[in-house]
C-alpha cells in the first residue's frame, strides 16, 4: 500500500478512492527540473468526453507546485486508470492493456527513440510517461498533458485531409522503421505483441467481440449490395477462424510493431502560429501487434481519411508511406533486404480481412456523431441503440456504397476463399 501523500488531493466525484494515496513528486521533479521544491495540491478531474468511445478511466491531473525560489508553478498530467466496471476491468486484464501499454511507454518507444538519436535524427512519436512514487497495486499509465502545449486531435468525423494524411503517414513510416531495426538490435518482441490476445484460448471473447450481426442486418437494406452480403452472410462462421490465422507473425515477410489502433483520435496534431502542422504524436499504444504493416495502413487509411480521397488517393498513399519508410530504414541501417513496393502491395491484398475489419467495426464507430449510448459495452451488443446508430448512419452508409465495390474490385472480400501468391 503507498504512503499517505505530503499533499491535499482533491478527486472528482465518483472517481476511485485509490487514487487519494498516489504521490507525485517524482513524475513532477522530472517534469519541470531542479526547480521543484514541493507538491502543493492536486486536483483529479475526469477527463472523458460524452460521446467519445473510452475503454479507461481517463482523468487530467492539475498539479499545484513550489519551488525552490518560493514561486508556484501549475503542472498538468493525463491518467488512464481500469474502470470501475467490473466486466470492463476482466476484458482489460485478459487484453493485458495496461501492461502492453506500460512496456511501450516506458521501454519500447524510448529505444525506437534513441536508434533514431544514433543516427543523428530527433524523433518523439508519444508523450512523456512517468509513474508514481509508490506501488499503489493498480493498473494505470501515467504520460504529461499535452494540451497544455496545444496538442489536439483533428475531427474525426470529417476525416482527415491531404497534409494530415502525409504527416501521420510520414510518422507512421518513422514508428515502423524503427521497430523493425529494434528487433535486429534488441531480439523479438514479447508474446504480449507478437500474439497478444489471438490464440485459440480467446475463440470464445473474439468471436463474441468481432460479431458482424449489426453489420450484415444493415448491409442486406443498402441498395445495389446483394452480391457483397451474399459474399458475407456466412462469415461470421469463419472469421474468428481466418483472424487467427491472419494474425499469426509470417517471419517470411517484412514485418513491423503496428500501433494497432491508430486512428484520428489517437493522434495529436501541434499546429503553428499559421496553421501549419508542426508536429504530431501517437497516443494510445495498448493494441500493439507486431505483423504485416497492412494492419496499421487499413486501419488508419479507411477509418480516419476524408471521404473524398480515401480510395482516389488510396495508392498514392501506399506509395508516399512506402519512400518514407525506406529512407528511414536506410537511415537506421537495416541490414536485412528492403521491402520493395510491391511487397507493400502484396501483404494489402493478401490482408483483406485487414480492410474488411475496419470498415465493418471501425469505421462507423469512428464517424458516429456523439451519443449517450457511445460506450464500448454497447458497441459489442448488437441490439443496443449504438450499434443500430452506427450502421445506420447516412455518412457511413454513403462511404460504404463506395468502399463496398473498391474492396470487391481488389478480392478484399474474398479473404476466406483466396490466398495471394506473393
């Protein structure tokens, strides 16, 4: 059990008692430099937005501080805590979230980091992680707030337009460049990444999370569908099946530690005085999955891209993620054979699975318009009014009628019956 703390800790209401215990003059004295003196108060406030789809407890801490010249100073963190849900909290452990999620924070990323620093290149891909003094027995990521230096996420709902595509593509490639030169260095990375939760022991959790029921009920309604829910009715029978193999690491084939989750929520955009994007960060890092660059290139590509040139500049972005990654593993001097552009375009096409994911599960959660009922509980229910909104939606039902054929023309849909001779 941690010490009773030397401050005045104020939480939020309903927010849990633990947190009246945790110390922070470490995460603080790191924060600001010798300066610090002491922690004054804090106050913990919970920073979930209604409407926004959270798996944790996201809270902001507000740090009152002296220092050694008897000045105060404000310093603000960002805490992601398990919930309070009790079938939430069981779902989190067996994804092993918070551990993952820990190991990048703490050691993955800072070794991408400093192979970057070797080769004389500056690169932050997250916020600062800290921890707290004390062991407090919970399950928790403690980062610095970057709001505070401006930080934001674009709007998810319009997606994302060209300059932003480039930037997070430019990122991405940076990130994906340097966990395949980690592995040359450091080894493979731990089953927490290279089979996480897909393993034939979680059939049952995903099988009941990847169900497409809400999907295909909506997909038979949408006009000119027929021969895509034809092609898709069964599916439900074998995905979990075709994901378990899909998922399995093809040591044959260039590989890289995917984000796993990279969406326009979890990516922070800092603008300068004129608009421009001056840098951007990837938040969120729990779902890592070391595999085919397909995963993290659909995910990001089709879930969080405009509309209006999502398949048009399909390619081209494979393209521009693609020189960007081959210099940065040039950079890094990668000594193993440099993927060649079509390789890229292969593992895209052998991935349809990939693509069909994010569409059906992703995509309309990314898009859906604020609402009560945006809970993850309600998101693997199939009868809850947020998987009805979702799939429902006249902005998703308008980009599928588009992706629907885009993906048919390129054998995406065919992902149980076809396999891709590279």
């Amino acid at each position: 059990m941690a010490p009773a703390p030397k401050c005045n800790i104020v939480l939020d209401s309903q927010l849990p008692n633990w947190l009246e215990q945790i110390s922070l003059d470490t995460a603080v004295s790191q924060s600001i430099g010798d300066d610090f003196q002491k922690v004054l108060n804090v106050k913990i406030e919970n920073a979930s937005k209604d409407g926004e789809h959270y798996s944790s407890l996201m809270m902001r801490l507000n740090v009152d501080v002296e220092l050694k010249n008897g000045n105060t100073k404000n310093v603000s963190f960002f805490l992601k805590a398990c919930q309070t849900n009790e079938a939430m909290a069981k779902m989190l452990d067996l994804f092993r979230i918070f551990p993952k999620e820990n190991e990048m924070y703490h050691k993955i990323l800072p070794r991408f980091k400093q192979l970057y620093a070797e080769a004389g290149k500056t690169v932050e891909f997250s916020p600062k992680a800290y921890t707290f003094d004390a062991d407090v027995d919970k399950d928790y990521v403690l980062l610095e707030d970057l709001l505070v230096k401006s930080y934001k996420n674009a709007n998810r709902i319009e997606g994302l337009d060209m300059d932003h595509m480039q930037a997070v593509l430019k990122k991405m490639a940076e990130y994906h460049a340097a966990s395949a030169c980690y592995v040359e260095k450091y080894g493979s990375y731990g089953e927490d990444f290279t089979t996480g939760i897909f393993r034939e022991e979680n059939r049952g959790i995903l099988t009941e999370f990847n169900k497409s029921t809400g999907f295909l009920t909506q997909l038979k309604k949408w006009p000119n569908c027929k021969s895509y829910y034809e092609k898709l009715e069964k599916s439900d029978d074998y995905l979990v099946s075709s994901l378990l193999e899909n998922q399995r690491v093809n040591s044959g084939e260039f590989n890289v530690l995917n984000h796993g989750d990279c969406w326009s929520n979890n990516i922070m955009f800092q603008y300068d005085a004129f608009g421009k994007i001056k840098d951007i960060l990837f938040v969120d890092f729990a779902l890592g999955k070391y595999g085919s660059p397909a995963n993290d290139l659909y995910y990001f590509i089709l879930s969080s891209c405009s509309a209006e040139i999502k398949l048009t500049q399909f390619d081209y972005f494979i393209r521009f993620y693609y020189d960007h990654l081959v210099e940065n593993l040039k950079l890094l001097q990668y000594t193993r054979p440099l993927p060649k552009l079509i390789n890229i375009h292969g593992t895209l096409l052998k991935n349809g699975l990939a693509a069909y994911m994010v569409v059906s599960k992703v995509l309309p959660a990314v898009i859906l318009d604020k609402s009560e009922e945006s809970y993850l509980e309600n998101y693997i229910n199939d009868k809850s009014k947020m998987v009805y909104s979702m799939f429902n939606n006249p902005k998703y039902v308008k980009q599928m009628l588009n992706i629907l054929p885009w993906l048919d023309n390129r054998g995406l849909l065919d992902w149980k019956l076809t396999t891709v001779i590279l």
